[in-house]
C-alpha cells in the first residue's frame, strides 16, 4: 500500500513539474511576462484550494479507493490535454482541471495511512510517500528537457499523462481498507490498530459537519502552518529553472544536473523528517514533544537560504536550495502526520484537506508577489536582485510558521469530536 501510495505522489508531481521545466522554452514560444506566468500558477494554486474544499470530505464519505481513483483519472487527462493548447487561456484552463484534481492526492494518501499503520509508524511512512514528490522532480528536469528538444514540446505533457492510467489500474485492483483486505490477518489488524487510540473514541459514527472542525484550535494549527510554509515550496518549483536560466544562464539543455541535485535532496528530506520523528515516539518522547522538536529542527535548516544574496557561485547555491527543499519535505511530511496526530480518523482527510485548502489559497497569492518582484527588478536589469529577495523571505518563514503554530495550539493535544460539545482531551503521555 506504501508502494502505491508512493507511485502515485510520484506521478502527482511529475504533471505538475511540466510547465515549470518547459517555462523559458514556453515563455519566449508564447510571449509570456513573469507576470503572465505568475497568472497561469495562481490558477492552479486557486483550483487546488477550491478542489480542497471538497477533497477531504469526498474521500471521507466515499473511501480512499474511490476518492483516489477519481482523482488520478481527471488528472491524467487534464496533463495530456495541455499538448494540444496553443494559447495562455488554454493552458490556464487545462491547469484549472490539473489542480482540482490533483488536491485530493494527499487527503487521500493520508487518510490511507491512517487505516493501514500504527500511530508510531505514521509519520516515517508520509515521509516515504511524500518522498515521491523527489521521484518526480528529479525525473522531470532529467527527461524533459530531452523530450521537447527531441519531440517537441508536446509529447513532455503526453508522456507524463499515460502513466497515471497504468497505476489506476493496479490501484483500483489492488486497495481495500485493512479491515476489508483478503489477505491482512487478525493479527495484522491489531498491530496496525496498536496505538492509534490513547483516548476512548466515543463519537465514532457520528457525522461531523466540514464547518465544525473550524472550531477547533488544531484544525487552525494546520491551516497556518500550511498556509505560510507551502508557497516557499510552490515557488521554488515553479521558479527554480527559470532562476537558474536567469541568473547563470542555463539553457534548457544545461539545467537538468543542478535541478536534479536539488530535487535529489527533497526524497531524503521527506525520509529522514518522517523518520526523526517516529525514532523520538519509539525512545518514548510524547507524539507532540516528537513533532514540535522535529520540526523546530526542520525550520531552522531553512534559515541559511537567506545568504544567498552574498553568495555567486552556482553549486553554493544549489547547496543552499537543496538544503532548503529538502527541509521543506521533512516538514510537509510531519505536517501532513499532525492530522492522524490530533483527529480520529474518519476525519483525517476532512482536515488535510481544510490545510490543503488554506495553502492553495496563500499559493494562489503568492505567484502575484513573485511576478510583480522579478517584472520590478527585471525593468531594472537586476532580476537576480529579485530571487534574493524572495530567498530572504523563504528563509524566515518557516520559523515563523512553527512559532505561530505554538502560539494558536501549543499542546497538540488529541481532538474529541461529540455532536453536542466541541472539547480537546490530553494524549496519554509516554514517559520522557
């Protein structure tokens, strides 16, 4: 189930690279400002936050299988549909089709997580599966740039498309729920079922509306850690070859090895996030004092992305990036665990969809900023300047992500969900 899981963010990602590898082929085809471009990220990110609204609760109320398969198949062809655009209205359409799709992926993903591992294993397998976003960065600037030059433009959104039908078709033959599976004994079932309840679940059945789990300090937790830290993310995938073309004047042919190298380092920062983690749970650290320490370390390795400005050569450069983004995926992947972490599971996807939804919202925004700052400093001749700026940013806010979650929820305590009382009940602690 990992396995698939894993294959299927790969694939996520891969369609959603194209674009951003293809963009100065793309922009000087289609005479696109950084503005324009800016444009065609922000629909993507809206629709992904508009896709959140009702992601979680889809794969809630229909089940993983169901939510995933869905997802994968609307896709898919929206990827492939991008060859036969010619204009920016066109391709802002076919990535409106992209991002709804796309944002029950990780709703999904999680949630199915939370049916098939113990609670102490959890965040060591996000982190493997959202080190399938890594697979499909580093594939993407490696076989892109061949395909467009080799085949034209064209058959890079064509050939990223075909696969996501391949893995529903394994998908759909081989997922069931644990519980429902042919093949999962007794014994399985109450591994897996260990320690997922340190409290006694009183409200299981009951239906829990989507608006009500906004009244719960956790929920708020998510929304703001998600929403400050994934634009870093989003801009850094969508902008990345276009800074490097920009300011070391790579051509696409040259910018596969440094994109490649950073991407590289996004799949072990997701493992070793998960794993640091789940190590600190099984020497017997409380989950929260686990995923708090965690991700304090996480925010910190950040930081030094804001030397950028004194630094000018090239694999400095690509150091600091790739120490930034693979931060970046051990964060998301203990992000992504805190929903399992504070909320039973027949809610999971709901709230990973409600932080979904926040930070589709803020990476819909913050391609206008990016935009307006590189047109700015390129009127000026110093588009370089511009990416320092946005780097001095980047490397703030995860800080200021982890201490304003503390602020708003602190103990990250486990949420009891009850029709007639919205409360949060202490965690029984494990001894430090």
């Amino acid at each position: 189930m990992c396995a698939l899981l894993f294959v299927a963010i790969s694939i996520n990602y891969l369609n959603r690279q194209v674009l951003g590898i293809l963009k100065p082929e793309l922009a000087a085809r289609f005479h696109w400002t950084e503005t324009d471009y800016g444009y065609v990220v922000t629909i993507f990110a809206f629709c992904y936050a508009l896709g959140m609204v009702f992601a979680g609760k889809f794969a809630d109320r229909f089940g993983v299988k169901m939510g995933y398969s869905v997802c994968v198949l609307v896709w898919s062809l929206a990827c492939c549909g991008h060859a036969i655009i010619r204009n920016m209205l066109g391709f802002g359409v076919m990535r409106a089709f992209l991002g709804l799709a796309e944002a029950d992926s990780f709703p999904c993903a999680v949630k199915a997580v939370s049916e098939w591992f113990p609670r102490k294993e959890q965040s060591l397998a996000v982190g493997i599966i959202t080190s399938g976003t890594s697979i499909g960065a580093v594939l993407a600037p490696a076989l892109f740039p061949w395909l467009a030059v080799s085949f034209g433009w064209q058959s890079a959104f064509l050939l990223t498309g075909i696969p996501g039908f391949i893995w529903f078709a394994f998908w759909y033959v081989m997922y069931y729920a644990p519980q429902k599976h042919p093949r999962v004994t007794p014994q399985e079932l109450q591994v897996i079922r260990q320690d997922k309840e340190t409290v006694q679940e009183k409200d299981d059945g009951q239906t829990v509306g989507w608006f009500s789990l906004f009244k719960h300090r956790a929920t708020w937790s998510i929304v703001v850690g998600k929403g400050m830290t994934d634009p870093i993310w989003w801009f850094l995938l969508f902008w990345l070859p276009s800074y490097f073309n920009s300011r070391f004047n790579l051509d696409l042919q040259r910018l596969g090895l440094p994109l490649i190298i950073v991407y590289v380092s996004t799949y072990i920062g997701s493992v070793l996030g998960g794993w640091a983690a789940s190590t600190f749970i099984a020497r017997g650290w409380s989950v929260s004092r686990a995923r708090q320490t965690t991700m304090l370390g996480l925010a910190v390795l950040v930081m030094p992305l804001m030397t950028a400005p004194w630094i000018d050569n090239m694999w400095i450069i690509v150091g600091l990036l790739s120490l930034t983004v693979a931060a970046h995926q051990g964060w998301s992947a203990n992000m992504f665990t805190l929903a399992s972490d504070m909320f039973p599971k027949r809610v999971v996807a709901s709230v990973v969809g409600i932080g979904g939804m926040a930070s589709g919202l803020t990476s819909a925004l913050f391609p206008f900023v990016v935009g307006a700052v590189l047109d700015h400093f390129k009127v000026l001749g110093k588009i370089g300047l511009g990416y320092n700026v946005l780097f001095i940013i980047c490397g703030f806010t995860y800080i200021a992500a982890w201490l304003c979650m503390r602020l708003i929820y602190p103990s990250q305590q486990k949420v009891l969900l009850t029709q007639t009382a919205v409360q949060d009940v202490q965690t029984t602690p494990r001894p430090s």
